[in-house]
C-alpha cells in the first residue's frame, strides 16, 4: 500500500526511494513574522523572498533547538527579484514577498493511482483550526493550531484520498515538519526547521511567529530543475485587516502569475487568467497561495484540457490554492460545482470553462470551510507539494515516519516524531531500591526490579528521553505491573532506608508530588513528556522540576493477591538531576 514506484514521465526520471541524503526541503516564511530581517547563518539578514533550508547536517528538518535557518535561494540572484528589503523587519510589506514556490518537478497524479497517506505535503497560517473531523492522532493540525503552533509547520494527509477531483469528504492530517522542532504545548516534538513559535491567531502585525509561506521538498531529478514561484496580491486580508504585500504589482505582474526565476528580473511562465484566476473581478482579485507543479520538460506553460491530461507529457501539471480573501472564493469551481475555498487544491479551467476546479477539497486534508458551515472563513492553504519520497522516513519501510506513527505501525515511545526503532530510548537517570533476598518483605525477591508482585515478576522502573528542562522530553515508563490494573507515578526529594510498605519497598521519604494516574494496559505504563509542565502547573514552588533540581522517582500500583497480602506493590526508584 505505500510503496513507492520508479516512473518514468516526459522524459524526466524521478528516483523513488526513502532516504533522507537525496532530498532538501525548502521553504519560505511571510513578510509578518520575526525571522524577516533576522540574521541567517551567513550573517545576511533573511527576507520574505528568500528560499530558506533547515541548517542542520542534512538540510532537512532535525529536532531542536536549532539555529535560524539558511537561505538557499536569496530572491535577487536566484529569482531576480529587486535588490531591496534585505534588514527590514518583519510586519513591515516589502516587493519581494514570495508566496508560493516549486522546483518543477513535483509528483505527478495519474488517473489510476490513490492518493496515499503521506503524499501531500501542506502547510497554514495561524488563522487555521483544522475540521472537527480532521482530529484523532497527534500532534495534528487541530493539536496545533489550539497551541498556537501550526503556522510554521507542515503537515500531510493521514487517509488515503481516491484519485481527484475529489468529492469532499472529512479527511485527517498530522504533523511533518514543526518550527522549531522542540516539544510544542501538545506535548509532542517533531523534526524543525529553525523557525520561530508561537505565533497568536490575532489580527495586525508583526505577528508574533512566523508562517511557512512556501515549500517544497527537492527530490533528485537528471533533468535542471527551475524556480516557480508567485508574487503577492495587493488586496485586503480580511483576517488580519491588513493589505497584502502587493509584491506582484510593484514588479509588474499580479497575485495570481505563475513566474520563472531569472537573472535581473523573473519572466512570466504561466498567467492568472489562464488559470482560471482574475476573471471574475479583475487585474490582481485573486491570490495564488500554494504551488504543486510538475513541468513537461520544454520550459512553456502547456495549459492541461483536464484533470490527467498531464500524463502523456503534452502539458503541464499545475494544482495550486487561492489566498483567503481572493474574488474567486465562493464562485463555483468548475470541476465539481462547488463554491471555491481557500483551502482547496485547485487546477486550471479546461477549455469551456473560465473557472479553476477542485481536484482536492480542503476537507480531504482536514480543513476547515464554509461548505461544511462550521467557519465564517475557511482555513488558509499557505503551501503544498506532492512528493515522490518521504520527508523523514529513517527505518525505510516507505511510510512517512509521521504518518507510520500515527497509524500504530511503529512506536515512539518519547514522543518525538522519531520511531524508536530508528534511535532506541536514551536511557536517565541512576535507577536504585531494588528487591534482593536479604530486602524482599515476604520472600517475593527481585533483584534487578522491585519486589514480585501476583504476577511473579518487579516492577521496573525506568527514565527514558533527556534531563532537560527546556526539552521536557523524559518519559518515566514503569514495566512488569499487574495487567489491566492502575498505577501512579510520585517524586520526593529525600531518600529513606528501604522500608517494607505494601507488597514492595518505598525508598523515597516525603513531602510527596504525585502524576496523574494511569492503567497498567498489558502490565506497562508511563507519564511524561511533560513532566516539567506538570509541575510548574499543579505543585507549589517546592514541588517544582526546575534546573539543577534532583528529584527521585517510584512508582505505586495495584496488586491485589500480592504475595504479601497486600493490595499493593512499588516499583524500583529512579534518581534523576534536571539540567537546563
């Protein structure tokens, strides 16, 4: 079901495969948000027309924290934008906003093939709340978007879509790529890109993180790849109350253009009109938001006469969004007869038609819009692409690592958007106040755990994750319990002479600070990440993981038939010091 196929399209060899070597993921933030004018590594100050790539190792998205990111395609060199705007600060319109961007060479749809989970890769603002339907694992877009984290992340489809147009349906989505890649307020992490979180659903500016704007993962071609991209309308966002950047007039095109970097000034590649845009209220009404765009190889736009006429590589294949806001949001679309949404993905009209039509409705990604009537404004699609590989897939089975996660098919255990597989659990802490013969209350010895419980085994005790307080990633997973039973998780500062208490040995001397409480499922149960947040929250000072805080761990569960008598046993105890 997921695997990936060697295809063969207008002479253009696309090499599938799942390593994260071949592939780089770029991207650009909005002129509202503070990366804009901040420095890159290079020590030139990033712009809103800047092609940006994660500074890490591979040049793909890493856990955090993570310095700003690199700017790989600067918009005077590479798209031939003016040379100006270079230090002006973010929430400040400049000429050279870039709002939608592809190298060309994206996946191509075919009429017989589905959709697959993991093949569309999208981004929001931070308007979006996603679609009550588009819940279920995290972190997703409603998971974000409530923790004022989704703006500058990526996300991909969780179901499978049937080959488009695509009747709206209530599909689901998950998170890919985060901002920062550290753990957001949902309590997952996922890998980053640099940029900055949150960023506040409020209108005016500048806003207070920044928005993916554009993106696209580069995946290894044989033919030169070019950049496609789109300019900025000049209309009023209605949302945040303010005008667009109005980049696309100030250099001679409109919002809806679809341009060809070159040196010295960009050169039109494919026009609004044509797309089906600016016809409905004229010149610069409507706002090309996001970008999928597989070119035939000859360099000129060849308008398709249809969904799938791209597949004999007489024309190009070109899906894009619309900007909230654009005239064309509401008009019926000429595919499916249904009112345009900015968060759907669109192609260009066929030869009877002046309308773009729905080949993916927003609600196949989880999306929130006016059809379903559960928003006054649908949800923004700021950035799309259609991949080939995975963005992240580093056990090679196929999947997307994000997508794998969050059907159950791999654990991850720390939350970190890793599979544990991929790098096992860093293990913590210095574990003590096991049950050897000479400690064990009734004979029930156990000396690598605590003492044996009615099943006849301890219960062990273990820190897996970091000691940091920023990451607050440790996990405290507790194994050999009673099955289908309950347990709780405590912490105290002070240490006692092991004291027989219940089935089992407490070693940790008060004032207590407990977790909340959790089943045993098959005899396995854990608490955190987010054990430092817990704290700050519902303890007093003194109860609080801070830095350079050692507290101990030990775990209290039901043991009903104990060997004791008793209704109850304790886990081993496990030491850990919180570092910053």
């Amino acid at each position: 079901m997921f695997t990936r196929t060697l295809i063969l399209a207008s002479g253009t060899l696309i090499l599938a495969g799942s390593g994260l070597a071949q592939n780089r993921y770029f991207f650009s933030v909005n002129w509202h948000g503070p990366t804009v004018g901040s420095a890159a590594p290079s020590g030139v100050a990033i712009t809103e027309g800047d092609l940006l790539t994660p500074t890490t190792g591979t040049s793909n998205p890493a856990l955090g924290p993570l310095i700003a990111p690199t700017i790989a395609f600067d918009h005077i060199t590479s798209l031939g934008l003016p040379p100006l705007c270079v230090g002006h600060p973010g929430g400040t319109p400049c000429i050279v906003e870039v709002d939608a961007f592809s190298r060309g060479a994206d996946r191509a749809f075919f009429p017989n093939q589905p959709i697959q989970e993991g093949d569309i890769l999208f981004s929001v603002d931070e308007f979006a709340r996603g679609f009550a339907f588009g819940s279920g694992p995290l972190p997703n877009l409603t998971s974000e978007s409530s923790a004022r984290e989704a703006a500058p992340d990526a996300f991909t489809n969780l179901v499978s879509l049937p080959p488009g147009p695509v009747t709206p349906f209530p599909g689901r989505n998950i998170g890919v790529i985060d901002g920062d890649g550290l753990p957001s307020a949902s309590g997952y992490a996922y890998p980053g890109v640099g940029t900055i979180e949150p960023n506040s659903p409020f209108g005016g500016l500048p806003d207070t993180g920044d928005n993916k704007d554009a993106l696209d993962l580069v995946e290894p071609t044989t033919t030169l790849q070019r950049e496609y991209f789109s300019l900025d309308s000049g209309f009023i966002d209605p949302l945040e109350g303010v005008p667009n950047s109005s980049s696309a007039l100030a250099n001679g095109f409109v919002g809806g253009d679809i341009l060809v970097g070159a040196p010295g000034s960009p050169t039109l590649w494919a026009p609004a009109n044509a797309l089906g845009l600016d016809n409905i209220a004229g010149a610069d009404t409507d706002d090309l938001d996001a970008l999928i765009l597989a070119e035939n190889g000859n360099g000129v736009y060849d308008p398709p006469s249809g969904p799938y006429s791209w597949v004999t590589g007489n024309s190009d294949m070109v899906i894009f969004s619309v900007r909230r806001g654009s005239a064309v949001i509401g008009m019926p679309d000429s595919l499916l007869g249904l009112p345009i949404e900015a968060g759907d993905l669109l192609i260009p009209p066929g030869p009877s038609s002046i309308m773009p039509g729905i080949f993916i409705p927003a609600e196949a990604l989880g999306l929130a819009t006016l059809r379903q009537g559960t928003a006054n404004i649908g949800d923004d699609l700021n950035a799309a692409d259609s991949l080939w590989t995975n963005v992240n897939d580093c056990d090679g089975d196929g999947v997307e690592d994000a997508v794998a996660i969050a059907l159950g098919l791999t654990s991850d255990t720390n939350m970190n958007g890793i599979p544990d597989p991929c790098e096992g659990c860093p293990s913590v802490g210095v574990q003590f106040c096991f049950c050897p013969t000479s400690m064990a209350p009734c004979g029930n010895a156990d000396p690598t755990a605590g003492c044996q419980n009615a099943s006849g085994s301890g219960a062990l005790l273990e820190g897996c994750g970091s000691t940091s307080v920023a990451a607050d990633d440790l996990i405290l997973t507790t194994s050999g319990m009673n099955p289908g039973s309950f347990a709780l998780t405590f912490m105290g500062m002070n240490l006692i002479f092991p004291a027989s208490v219940g089935n089992g040995l407490l070693c940790i001397a008060g004032p207590f600070y407990r977790f909340p409480p959790y089943g045993t499922g098959v005899g396995t149960g854990s608490v955190g990440p987010g054990l430092v947040a817990y704290t700050v929250s519902n303890n007093p000072i003194a109860g609080q993981i801070t830095a350079g805080s050692s507290w101990n761990f030990q775990t209290y569960y039901r043991d009903i038939g104990g060997p004791c008598g008793s209704v109850f046993n304790l886990s081993n105890a496990l030491a850990v010091t919180f570092t910053p």
